[in-house]
C-alpha cells in the first residue's frame, strides 16, 4: 500500500513539473509575441514619420561629433 502512494505521488511531481514547464515555456512565448508587436508599432510609427535614423539622431542632437 506504502509503495502505491509513493508510486503515485512521484507521478503527480512529474506532471506538476511537466505543467509548470509548458506554463513557463507559454508565458515566455506570450511575452516574446508582445515584445514582437510593439517593436512593429514602433517601426509603423517611425514609417509613418519618414524620418530615417540619421534625420532622428540629428534632431536630438546625438553622435555627431
């Protein structure tokens, strides 16, 4: 009967583990899509403001030593 127990609370660990696995390898891929769409967004917006990086860097004023 002792041996049943163990038996089965091993295999619950295993599928506890397994769940968190995919739950983290979920939340990682949700994260990665969202990073992904905003970084569209930004490049639509700069599309939409047709100015090119140097243009950008010259109005702020950077690295043109």
């Amino acid at each position: 009967m002792e041996m049943v127990v163990m038996v089965v609370a091993a295999e619950n660990d295993g599928e506890k583990e397994e769940k968190k696995k995919k739950k983290k390898k979920k939340k990682k891929k949700k994260k990665k899509k969202k990073k992904k769409k905003k970084k569209k967004q930004k490049q639509k917006k700069m599309k939409k403001e047709n100015l090119t990086n140097y243009e950008r860097q010259k109005e702020a004023g950077i690295g043109l030593g």
